[in-house]
C-alpha cells in the first residue's frame, strides 16, 4: 500500500471513528493509547496549571492531587474556600477571579463593581501568594459608544493599579470569542472585547507593567487565527495563558485544528515561562487522562 493510500485510509478510519458516537469516546479511543497513565510534565520551558471549572463536578482538592501527580504547578477557577486545600498539596494559585466577564467596566451601572470586586481579588491574591488577577472588559450593551466604554474600562484599571502594583500583583485582561453560541462557556456572544488586537491597544493605553494580556489560545484561534504571529507580536505583553482545543473547547487533541506542539514552541520563543493553564471541557471518558494528555502535549 502506498504511503498516500495508508494515509487516506488512516484519516478515513479517523474521521469515522469520530463521527460515530459525541460521547468522547471515539476521541479517546483514537488518542488515549498514546499517553502512557504515568506520563509526568518533564521539561521546564513553561509552569502549567488547570482551570477547576471546567472538570466539575470533581472536587478541586481531588483535580489538584491529581494535577500535582502531572507535575502540574498551579491551579486556577476554584472557589476561594479551596485556596488552603490545594496550597497545603503544593499548588500554587495561578490566577485570582474577580467581577466575571458579564459585568464589566465597559459599563457605567457595574463601574463601581468591578473596581470593588477587583480590589479585593489584588488583596485576595496578595494574601495566598498568587501574583495574577483577572479582568474583563464586560458585554456591550445598548446605547454603548465604544469609544467611550474604552475610556471607561481604562479608568477603572487605573484606579486599581496603584493596589496591584503596591502588592506585586498583575491584573491580566482576557479576550474572549464572541463567535461560538453553543455553550455559555465556549463563546460570549455580545463581549465587548472580543478581538485581541483593540484589548492589546488597550493594555498599552494602559501603561502598566502590571496591566496584561491574557492571551487565551483557544479564543485568539476562533475570532483572530494567526496564533504564532500574534504571540511574537504581543510578547512583551503577554501575561498569562489559557489552552483549549478547537473547535468545540475540548482536548488539545486530534479533533481539534491548533497545532499545540508548534503553539508552545513559540510560547517559550517568546521568552514566555510562567503559567499556562489548561482551560478545556474534557469529553473523554477519563477528564484526568486528557488532562494528562494535554500537558504532555504542552510540555516544552
């Protein structure tokens, strides 16, 4: 058999396995094998963690015990009240929550808000050792003059800078798609800083050292694409990152379209070595192999 035929035939039994059935279970057949069940993060080129959400309903001390067995160092996206737990098992904190992506500063009824929610995450973060704390523009709204909704975002992240940088903290902006309406958490329709280009210039109107981009893979994919090309360009901006497989947010696997091994070169190019946190909705039958599966993807 040629070497074109057995390709063919290899992707046409791929593509029929993955057709078959939604469960997750075709993606793990064709991948799972090839992650060994003891696979440990080997390399140091960046600090991966976890986001907690997305492998609920496990307990976040039960994803960090296994998290921490990856060779994972941090975790992020659980509830304050599991700061203690998972610190006691050596996690770090990779990132503090603080207003949500819905009510942001883009708007005048939730200014007040974010800047009292963002607050107290710097102090929150301050007090467990994390050095990051995650913001958002907030969702447009009618009647919105962009020009003035921005104006409005930068004020409130000035106002909080001089916390942030008196503590070490870095607030770290994040893009988010506003293309995807499947699923409350794979795309937000109506987010007002949807394209990482305008929430780049308004990080460097900014001006602050500890004013970031967080650059999320996933969402950059779905509403820019050239994902290598924009991790250079922002590298001097770039602050935190978030993984995820495309389409569909699930594993960094085969089903999806972003070329990960190549991603995380570039990461790591770019003089990019903090946390990396893998924020996928696991669909395999095993949430904890295909996040084994992920970091071993990852693992520069």
């Amino acid at each position: 058999m040629s070497t074109c035929s057995r390709r063919s035939l290899l992707l046409g039994s791929g593509a029929a396995a993955a057709a078959a059935t939604r469960t997750g279970r075709a993606s793990e057949n064709l991948q799972a094998a090839e992650v060994a069940a003891d696979f440990a993060i080997r390399n140091k080129g960046v600090r991966h963690s976890v986001m907690g959400w997305c492998f609920k309903p496990m307990a976040a001390v039960t994803l960090a015990r296994h998290a921490r067995a990856i060779g994972l160092q941090g975790i992020e996206g659980i509830g304050r009240q599991d700061y203690p737990a998972v610190r006691a098992l050596g996690l770090a904190i990779s990132l503090v929550g603080s207003h949500g992506f819905a009510r942001g500063p883009c708007n005048p009824a939730y200014r007040d808000e974010t800047e009292a929610k963002l607050r107290d995450a710097i102090e929150v973060a301050a007090a467990v050792g994390s050095r990051k704390v995650i913001t958002f523009t907030g969702m447009r709204f009618e009647g919105m003059d962009p020009d003035r909704a921005a104006a409005d975002c930068i004020a409130v992240w000035k106002r909080v800078l001089p916390l942030a940088e008196r503590q070490g903290i870095t607030l770290v902006l994040e893009h988010l798609n506003s293309r995807d309406a499947t699923h409350p958490m794979k795309g937000h329709p109506g987010y007002f800083g949807d394209d990482v280009d305008f929430c780049a210039d308004l990080i460097r109107r900014v001006g602050s050292d500890h004013f970031k981009l967080l650059f999320d893979i996933y969402h950059v994919s779905i509403m820019n694409g050239d994902i290598i090309r924009r991790l250079h360009e922002y590298r001097d901006l770039i602050g935190h990152l978030h993984t995820a497989g495309n389409p569909g947010r699930g594993e960094l696997d085969e089903t999806q379209e972003i070329n990960y091994p190549a991603v995380m070169k570039a990461v790591t190019d770019c003089g990019y070595h903090d946390f990396v946190a893998h924020e996928f909705i696991p669909t395999w039958d095993d949430p904890i192999l295909a996040l084994r599966q992920a970091a071993m993807v990852c693992d520069v």
